[in-house]
C-alpha cells in the first residue's frame, strides 16, 4: 500500500484527485470492514484536502462520515471523522447531510450560512460538500467536509469525491 506523505500544494485539483483516488484503492486494499475504511478515509481526504494551496488561506476544518442509524433509518449518527468535535445525530431533510441523504444528491453549498436549516457544529465553517453514500438504491450515509472559506468546493470537488465515494461504497462490507 502506498500512502502519500502530502501533495505539492500546486497540483491541479483535477490530478489531486485521481491521486487522491488511488490512495483510497490502496487504504481499503484487502480490507472490508467499513469502520477501518471510513477511518483511514477521512484522514486521507481531511490531510491531502488541507495540503493544496487554494485551501490554505481557509482551509478545511472538517472531514468525515455520517451513518444512517441502525436503529432509525430516519437519521444519521456521526461516524469516523477529522476535525473538531462535531454533532452526532441528523434527521433525514435536515441540513446539508440531511439533504444529501434525503434526495441521494451531492450538495456543494457555497455559503452554509445562506442555506434554509443549516446545522452549524461549527462556527468557522462557510462552505460544505455532502455526497451520498447509495448501496442498492439506499443511502448509507454520506461524506461531509467542511471549509473555513465561502465557495471553498467546485464541481472538480464533486466529481472527484463521488468517484472516492464510489470506491468505498464498492470495497466495504456495509452490516452495520
């Protein structure tokens, strides 16, 4: 397994992201366990994110996983993750996450404050990406991360963390 020890912060984003992707292969190379895959993920993207220049005026303060809630699949509890202290619990249509999972669609949000219903753990964020998590038609929970900077994501971003998503939903076993 390769991992890498930081990007040169000049990279294109487009060529950040195929790395990026192949570092994520080589995490979950061999390994099924969701938890162990989810982990290693978010430090991955928390880490490579907050290496490339554009991020780093106001980088990203917040990388990781909501899950849908064994128990109600009416929300999301916080899973493995990078950054401050975050909330744990989001109901399906609530917030960014929320609406990520309700409508199974990636939201970019350029300013969170001017989005209805925001959740704000906290305060320092100003934009935010959520991608689906979709297994056999059912969201499992979704990606979020969090920027210090408005407009801090771009259709580049989208692109490139669905096609991780897709990776991880792919390698893990998801019995939760």
């Amino acid at each position: 397994m390769h991992i890498s020890n930081g990007y040169d912060p000049l990279t294109p984003k487009g060529s950040f992201y195929n790395e990026l992707l192949e570092e994520t292969q080589a995490i979950v190379e061999g390994q099924k366990n969701w938890v162990t895959n989810l982990a290693n993920a978010s430090a991955v993207i928390y880490h490579g994110l907050r290496s490339l220049q554009h991020f780093q005026e106001k980088p990203i303060n917040w990388a990781g996983f909501y899950i849908i809630d064994k128990n109600d699949s009416n929300k999301l509890i916080l899973g493995p993750f990078q950054g401050k202290v975050a909330c744990t619990e989001i109901a399906l249509g609530k917030g960014v996450c929320g609406t990520a999972a309700q409508l199974m669609q990636t939201q970019v949000i350029k300013d969170v404050h001017a989005f209805p219903g925001h959740i704000a753990c906290d305060s320092a964020s100003n934009s935010e990406i959520v991608v689906p998590m979709v297994l056999d038609g059912h969201v499992i929970g979704v990606l979020d991360i969090d920027c210090e900077k408005v407009e801090g994501f771009s259709e580049e971003d989208r692109v490139g963390l669905e096609a991780i998503v897709e990776v991880l939903i792919k390698s893990s076993e998801w019995n939760q």
